[in-house]
C-alpha cells in the first residue's frame, strides 16, 4: 500500500473539490486543488485559479502561514520544479517547513514528471504517491492526454431515443432529454475550453452553446463548415460575451465571411477542413478539452480521426422510429459486428428519466 489512510484520502478528495473550481479556465495548466493538515485540522486550502497565476500549493501556503510549518501538505497533482509563468512550488514548499505531502498522481509534463517528488525528498520531506491517483487522472484527463498526444481531449456527447434517433426526420431535436441532462450538459460545457459543431447543426438548431449560467465560463464556439452555407443570423454571431470560431475552406461565400468578421467572428480558412486539423488548431491555443457536440456525419470522421477519446451519450426512454431519422455517429464503414469500436471503462449514471452512459475510446 501507499501508506495513506482514510483521513489522507478524504484529505485529497478535498483537494479534488477543490480543483475543479478553476475548470475550463486553467488551459493549458492542469486542474490543481491543494491542503495543510495541522493536526488533523485543515489549516490552508487552495486552487489554481487560471493559466498564469499562482499554482494551488501557492495560496494554500499563504492561508496557512505559521502553521504550515511541519504540517502535511495534499495536492492532487506532483508539485512543479521548474520555472514557468511562475517559481517553482517545490521550493515554497520546502521554504515553509512542510513535514510531509500526499500526492494524487505524478504529473506526465517531462518538465516534471517525478522531478518535483525527487526535489522534496532530496530536502527531507517525506512523500507519499498515488493517493485517489483514478481520481487524480480523471480530473485532469485532458491535461494529461494534451501532453501525451499534443492533442486536446475530445469528448463526443449526444442525445439520442431509445430506438436511436438525435432528432425526427424532419430534424426537430427540443427536446430529446430531460432538463436534469440538460443541465449535467451545460456543466459539461463549462469544464471544456471549445465546443465543436458543424454547419447542419447550426441551419437546423440556432444554438447558443453555452453554459447557461451555471458558470461564468463559457467555452469557445467553433464552428466547421466547409462551404460556409451558414445563415446570416444566428445566436453563434453574438460575441459580445462568447467568442466564435468558423472554420471553412479558402474562396468560399465571401459575403457571409465579410458579415461574420463585422460580428467579431473569427474565420479561418483551411485547404481542407477536418477534424484533425481543427484539433491541431485548437492544441497550438492551449487548450486541453474539446467537446464535440456535432451531427452524425462528422461524429463520424471525428471518431474515425481519432480526434474522440470519450464518449457520453445520454438516452431518453423515448421512441421515435423511421429509417430516416438520423442517428449520432453516421456512417464508418464498418461491415461486420466484431469491427465495431469498444468502449472501455464504462459508468452508467441515472439522471431521471434518461440514462447516461460514459465510456473512452481506447
């Protein structure tokens, strides 16, 4: 075992709790909550707020002062020992006299990577790894898989009937779920750094795409459409508060792109729009985790791109029938049974009357 008791891990689920106050705002740090135990008694707490400012250890440190001075330091993720936007968290933590610190996972950054743990161990103080380390890594699976992949994680979320269906054969889609996954939706939204759609969604929905509140995050809004056969109105064109990116290959309808660049809305043309190239684009901005929450023709070639490692979709005990109504992920051309794609590692959540079911792609 790793030395850790019952009190150490419900120390560093704290820290967890923690972190994910600073979701969809840290890209491309990591989500980072961290504790001081004096005695049994938390006595510093803090988060790493957003990319550039103090890291969690920071202002845990501060909160505790005096009292941090042969205390137990938790934190979620290996501390830093290097210089980046800021100095490194090993040193404060040997600086204030830390006796002893848990750790949730190592941090994958080759800048770090078991430097931090060497660092503390080489001053004295004793460190204790892998404590709720699955906890630890799926908070920060988007961090992680950026520095492995140099990729963002993508996550595909749909709504679909039992039979399913996203939407009627006339494309009606409001609504397929209840409000409870709607709302789950929304907080998912505002731990992403972008959503991803394509044209058909935005002709057929007029979405917002955005948190509705349950935050004041708001992801980025992109939009891919090859043609740019876009309307002239739509929600996506009010960047007053959320910003909007359309991705569109060169020489198309450049009244339209005129219209947008007048909204404040970003067009980037490319000689091929795909998935991978989009991800690419959203990588080289810092961004950890990209929600797809698209049509079924380009659920398709994202999965098929590997530009998707998650998959949440959620099920309304509704029946909607018809050959023609369209479904979440279009074709992939796969022939037989035993070539369909498995998903690993799945959890099933209940949310009154639909069914969530998660699983990654491995």
């Amino acid at each position: 075992m790793n030395g850790a008791n019952e009190f150490d891990r419900a120390m560093m689920r704290r820290c967890i709790q923690l972190a994910r106050q600073g979701e969809g705002k840290t890209s491309p740090n990591p989500l980072v909550g961290c504790v001081i135990v004096q005695d049994e008694m938390i006595v510093g707490e803090g988060f790493h707020p957003k990319a550039g400012e103090p890291h969690a250890e920071v202002f845990a440190l501060a909160q505790a002062g005096e009292k941090a001075r042969d205390a137990d330091l938790y934190v979620n993720l290996e501390p830093c020992n290097h210089f980046g936007r800021t100095p490194p968290c090993t040193e404060a933590i040997i600086k204030a006299g830390i006796k002893k610190v848990f750790v949730g996972s190592i941090d994958p950054n080759p800048l770090v990577s078991g430097k931090g743990i060497h660092r503390l161990q080489s001053a004295g103080i004793e460190t204790v790894v892998s404590i709720e380390e699955h906890l630890s890594k799926e908070l920060n699976e988007g961090f992680i898989h950026r520095i492995l992949y140099e990729q963002p994680f993508g996550i595909l979320k749909y709504a679909m009937t039992l039979d399913g269906k996203i939407a009627t054969t006339t494309g009606h889609s409001a609504w397929v779920t209840s409000e409870a996954s709607r709302h789950l939706v929304h907080e998912l939204r505002a731990g992403c750094d972008a959503i991803i759609v394509g044209g058909s969604t935005v002709r057929q929905d007029n979405p917002h795409l955005t948190s509705h509140g349950v935050s004041d995050h708001n992801p980025l809004r992109v939009v891919m459409s090859r043609h740019l056969d876009l309307p002239l109105e739509a929600h996506l064109w009010e960047t007053t508060k959320v910003q909007t990116i359309v991705f569109t290959e060169t020489k198309t309808n450049v009244k339209l792109k005129q219209q947008l660049l007048k909204h404040d809305v970003e067009v980037i043309d490319l000689a091929e729009v795909t998935p991978s190239l989009v991800m690419n684009n959203l990588y080289e901005r810092g961004f950890c985790k990209v929600l797809w929450e698209c049509g079924g023709k380009l659920a398709a070639r994202a999965v098929a791109e590997g530009a998707v490692q998650k998959v949440m979709a959620f099920i309304a005990p509704k029946i909607i029938g018809g050959k023609s109504a369209p479904s979440p992920v279009g074709d992939l051309g796969l022939q037989l049974m035993t070539e369909a794609i498995p998903l690993e590692r799945v959890s099933v959540k209940y949310l009154d009357p639909d069914v969530l079911i998660e699983g990654y792609i491995d």
